[in-house]
C-alpha cells in the first residue's frame, strides 16, 4: 500500500474513533436527560401523594356524611307523614342544609389543599420544557464535536498534489525539453510556443 493509502486508512480510522466518542458522549447525554425526566416526573407524584391520600379520605368521609344525612331527613320526612309534626320536619330540615354546608366547606378545602400541593411542584409539562432546554444546550457540545468529525473527513484524503508529481512537472519545464521540441526552428517565440504547450498538457488543458 503507498504513502497516500497508508495516511487515508490512518486519517478514516481516526475520523471512525470521533465518531464513536461523539456517540458516547450523545448517548450519555441522552441517558441522564431520560433519567432526569422520569425522576423528577416520579418525585412529583410521591410528594403529592399523601395530599392525594388525604384528599381522598375526606371524598369517601363526606359520601358517607352525605348518606347519612339524606337518612336522617327520610326519617324525618316519615314521621311527619305520621305525626304532621312540620316543627320537627322543619328543624330536619335545617340540620340537613346545615350538614350538607359543612360538607361542601370540607370538600372545598380538600380540593384547595390538593390543588396546592399540586401546584407547588413542577409540572410533567414544566419538566419537559426545562428538559428541552438543556438539551439544547447539550447539542452545543455535540455541534462542536460533529465538527471536529467533518474536519477530519476533509483532511482523509490530501487534495495536494504529490511531491513526486511536482518533481515530475519541474523535469519536464526546466530541463530543455520546450527546446527539443522547438526542433530546427529555435527561436524566442517557437521555444515559448512549445513551452506554453507543454504547461497545457500538464495542466490536462
């Protein structure tokens, strides 16, 4: 193999161990942005889940305060269609308002408490866009060593033209060689002719 063959599979295997740190580098990235996601996801979860074990205690208590309270205000309805006592039906009456009051006030600040429990973490949504950023922020790094890749394809192969062509080049134009050619008839413009000849076939014109 030459010197041109040898210095391309030298530069192609260092452009292939580039590309394989850029890859590393992308999947370490990648890995810790999807762990980050999922933990700060999950964190949010486990520490509104006792609000959420709270907020439903209170949502079974008031179904069943609700119950009992419509119960309370049947039997109430039937002894006045026994008895006709209203005072009584009517003091069932307001409990049962005031009962149901007292319900939708603690179902209220259930909901408020949850709400806010809620609220003071960061959303599912919230963690992505902040996640987006800092991807964006990591693709800087990966540009810049997609870069030094791009850089050391270019340089695989040397688009400069060999020593030994150039040593060939300067044999055949300083040598005489326009001279020869000129034949018998050597005058000024005949040589410069023939030099001018030359230059173009080397310069594959």
């Amino acid at each position: 193999m030459g010197r041109y063959g040898k210095s391309a599979r030298s530069r192609t295997k260092k452009s292939n161990e580039l590309i394989a740190e850029l890859m590393v580098a992308i999947r370490d990235d990648m890995r810790k942005i999807e762990q980050g996601i999922e933990s700060r996801i999950r964190d949010r979860l486990s520490i509104i889940d006792p609000a959420i074990g709270e907020a439903a205690t209170i949502q079974d208590a008031i179904i069943a305060g609700s119950i009992e309270a419509r119960k309370q205000l049947e039997k109430a309805n039937k002894r006045y269609a026994k008895n006709g006592d209203g005072d009584q039906l009517s003091a069932e009456i307001i409990s049962s308002a005031e009962q149901l009051g007292g319900i939708r006030k603690l179902l209220n600040q259930s909901v408020g408490d949850l709400q806010e429990a809620i609220n003071a973490q960061s959303s599912a949504v919230d963690v992505i866009e902040e996640t987006a950023q800092e991807l964006q922020r990591m693709t800087g790094s990966w540009e810049a060593s997609a870069r030094d890749v791009d850089g050391s394809v270019g340089q695989i192969i040397d688009v400069n033209p060999p020593v030994e062509m150039i040593e060939f080049q300067r044999e055949l134009l300083d040598n005489g060689y326009d001279v020869l050619l000129s034949g018998e008839n050597r005058d000024e413009h005949t040589i410069a002719e023939n030099r001018e000849r030359l230059q173009r076939l080397i310069d594959g014109d």
